[in-house]
C-alpha cells in the first residue's frame, strides 16, 4: 500500500531500477543540488 506524502516533508526513500538493471536510490543523490523524477504511465 503506498505511504501518503505531505506538502513540505522530505520525500521517503524508495528503490527502482535504471534502464541497465541496477538499483538506483533516492538517498544516492542525497547533498545534490537537484533531482528530477519522470514517472512514466507506460507507452500506448
């Protein structure tokens, strides 16, 4: 069941793969300056 997130709170950390097959964390980019998440419905 997915957790309910609120306005201003730190995103939770979560865990998907990249386009090689390897884990990738939120918490990887942890101190950088910016993070961009596409979350894509899938292709039609």
């Amino acid at each position: 069941m997915p957790r309910k997130v609120t306005l201003n709170t730190k995103a939770p950390d979560f865990e998907l793969e990249d386009t090689s097959g390897r884990p990738v964390r939120l918490s990887d980019y942890l101190g950088k300056k910016s993070v961009i998440l596409i979350f894509n419905r899938g292709f039609v």
